[in-house]
C-alpha cells in the first residue's frame, strides 16, 4: 500500500506519494484549497498512512477527510522520530522545519548540519551530529522582501523576479537597486552564515534553493524534497 505525504506550507502546498520510504510519485497544489485538492487526489479508499505537515492553522475538515482514507499523523513536536528536539517552545517549531531537519540527518547522518529553507520565510536550522534540532533563526524571504518594499512604500512597485534576469551589483533604475538590495542582501545573509559555520555540511531546500546555490561560490547540496524525505521516515515509524 502507499502511504501520503502532505506539505502545507504558508504559499504552496504539494503531496507525494511514497512506497516504504521510497518517493514515488510528487504533485503540486494549484489555485485549489489544500481541502479540494487533497479531495480529487486521493482516489483509494484506504492508504497505509497519511502524514502531513501545515503551517497553517488546523484544518478539522481536512483532518476528517485525511481520517477517512487512512491512519493520520499530524506533525508536531511530539511526533515520533529519530530527530531530537532541543527547542524550548517544541509546539511552535514549524512542522516543515521538523520533516527538513529529519530529512537532512537522514541524508547525512552523523554530521553538523546547517538547513536553509527558502520559502514565504528564509530558516537557518542548526543541527547537531547527534541529531539533535538545537534551533534556529527565521527571516523574511525572497517574495516577501519584494511585497514588504511595495506595500510600506508609496512610490516603490511591486517586482516579480525573473529567475533569468542578471541581477547587478547596484541598480541604475527603480528595479534594478529594488533587485539588488533584495538579492544581493539575501547572498550577503547567507554567505555570513556560512562563513560563520565553516565546520557544518550547508544544505539549502525549497522553492529558491536552486537559484540562490548558483548565485554562491561555496558549493553547495540541494535537496528539493528534504521535507518529503522526513515524512517518509515519520510514515515507517508510525504504520
């Protein structure tokens, strides 16, 4: 039987299919509500079991429906796993965060580990070589620094990145100094963390992993289902 794997996340939500903790198959949300496309998904009458990790708030419908094809898991801090949490406020360390930083030990046991997740928000986690979550820090991501800028200015646009364009050192326009104070920010932020964590494995995941890895000389693991990859191992802990 296959087991579901559900990532809600603040932006985007997608799903995946896994068989054991093998990846099989990976869908992503649209204009759907997570409710409706969890409903044309999920045809099987029964699924091995259901893990899903939100960061928004609970959805008891959705709960209820996920309830109806199969066992569910609800990521919190108390979900069993092999991460161990060092964080004093468990229940408010984001489930997203919690399946990353399982993914990443599964990935590279045994090594100190720094996880950059570029979504609505940037988060730098630390973990140990023991695999214990000791925290982490949280800034405002790439599209959020763009919709800040419009939003608490009067005279400044709101500017949707191509990920082609040639980003300059300093602009000469309104969306060239706009792209490279966001841009070149984000690069300086993390290029600071790492210097500041030389002896750590980096790993960078989500939806603008890719684009800021090819802006860094630093060479650097992408991995774009970290999170998938920590549900997989949460789903065999709890058939």
């Amino acid at each position: 039987m296959l087991s579901v794997l559900i990532d809600i996340g603040n932006t985007a939500f997608k799903l995946a299919f896994a068989r054991k903790k093998e990846i099989v198959e990976v869908l992503h949300g649209g204009a759907q509500t997570p409710l409706a496309f969890l409903q044309e998904t999920l045809q099987e009458n029964a699924y091995e079991v259901i893990v899903l990790s939100s960061v928004r708030h609970r959805n008891e419908e959705m709960e209820a429906f996920l309830r109806s094809k199969g066992p569910l898991v609800v990521v919190t801090g108390d979900t069993k796993s092999a991460l161990k949490i060092n964080y004093t406020t468990p229940d408010r360390l984001g489930a997203d965060r919690l399946a990353a930083d399982l993914g990443a030990i599964t990935l590279f046991k045994g090594e100190d580990l720094l996880v950059i997740d570029f979504g609505t928000a940037i988060t730098y986690d630390y973990i140990s070589k023991e695999g214990y979550c000791l925290g982490g820090n949280i800034s405002p991501g790439l599209g959020l620094r763009f919709r800040a800028l419009a939003q608490f200015t009067d005279g400044l646009p709101l500017i949707e990145l191509d990920p082609q364009e040639n980003i300059p050192d300093y602009g000469i326009d309104t969306r060239g100094a706009m792209l490279a104070g966001v841009v070149q920010g984000i690069i300086d932020e993390i290029e600071g963390y790492i210097v500041r964590n030389g002896d750590k494995r980096v790993i960078f995941t989500g939806g603008d992993a890719n684009f800021f890895a090819k802006k860094l000389k630093t060479p650097i693991f992408v991995v774009y289902n970290l999170v998938f990859i920590g549900l997989a191992e949460i789903a065999h802990d709890n058939v």
